[in-house]
C-alpha cells in the first residue's frame, strides 16, 4: 500500500497506509474539524484501544470506548458522537465485508458499485463517498473504467478540491484554501439580494 501523507503526522500516516479500516475511519472522522486532526484519529484509537480490528472496535462496551474517544487530544471535537459512528461503521465492515475493509472497494463491480456501498456506510452522504473514491483512485490507484467521470469533479487530475488531493503540506494548504474559498463564496451568494 502506497505511504499516505494526509495526517501529516508519520505515526498516523503510517497507521492509515497499512490498515484499510484506518482510512476509513479517518474519513468518517473529516467533518466539521481540520482533515488532518481527523486522519489522526485512527491512530490514537489504535494507541489507546490496542487493535482497529472491526469486530472488537463494535463489541466495545460503548460508554467505555466513548471516554477513549473523547480523552484528550480527542479524536475529533465531538469525540463521544463520533466513537458511536465508528463503532457503527466498525458493525457495518465486520457484518457485509467479514471484517476486511479493503474488500468495500476491492470487491466493488465498477465505480457505481463502489459509490453505492460507500453511501450505506455509517456517516457517509454522497459527496464524502465520491471523496473517498476519488482518495481510492489519486493516491491507491483504486481506477475501474470510467472512474473519474462517475466521481466527478474530485477525482479530476491536478485539482485540489479535497483531501484525496493531500500529499505534503503544501497540498493541505491548497486543498484548506479551496475550502475557504468555496465557503466564501457560498457566504457572498446567499447575502446577494
């Protein structure tokens, strides 16, 4: 598996290139808080829990793993919510994939079928589904036929839209000003009369 660098931490960096159920979980996590806190988040529950195994991340007494969660440095601001996600997302890998992530985009048919599994996990809408696929294909070299045209504008080559398009910091930076851009933007439209 190729070395990722989206953390920007070289333990979890680590974590997330070795362990599929880590990536996962660190793209559950990127919502509402820096992408690259997010990514972290697997490691420091591997580091506190012991395993990212799926059946024992979803057979955790839930109040305990949620303190585990919510210890600081947190695994994301609404660190109690989010362990219940992950334990979710964890029930969901051990149940349909027999506990192997990789097999969610490995056993996809096409990138519809990838896009349509991606959309049943626990936490993933549409847009943070194409932006997985779309880290699948930039950076594991996850590509069926027709990839980047049913993922759309994610996935288009030298973009920096998201955190698919993360490498090094200086891709974090230009991927951050996107975002604020696009915010801003968004801003200025809805207060046009």
């Amino acid at each position: 598996m190729p070395q990722l660098r989206i953390a920007q931490d070289e333990h979890a960096d680590q974590v997330l290139s070795g362990d599929p159920v880590a990536l996962i979980v660190g793209m559950l996590l990127d919502q509402q808080f820096p992408m690259e806190r997010a990514f972290a988040g697997p490691a420091k529950i591997l580091d506190r829990f012991g395993t990212l195994d799926p059946a024992a991340l979803a057979a955790a007494d839930p109040q305990a793993f949620a303190d585990l969660c919510a210890t600081p440095p947190a695994i994301h601001r609404y660190g109690r919510s989010m362990a219940a996600r992950v334990q979710a997302l964890a029930a969901v890998v051990r149940d349909d994939y027999a506990g192997d992530a990789a097999a969610i985009w490995e056993q996809a048919a096409d990138t519809a079928d990838l896009l349509v599994r991606l959309r049943k996990l626990p936490g993933f809408g549409d847009q943070k589904a194409r932006i997985f696929a779309a880290l699948l294909g930039k950076q594991l070299g996850v590509t069926p036929p027709g990839w980047r045209e049913t993922i759309g504008p994610y996935a288009e080559d030298g973009s920096f839209r998201s955190v698919a398009d993360v490498r090094d910091p200086d891709s974090l930076q230009r991927v951050r000003e996107f975002k604020q851009a696009v915010k801003r933007a968004a801003k200025q439209q809805a207060q046009a009369p």
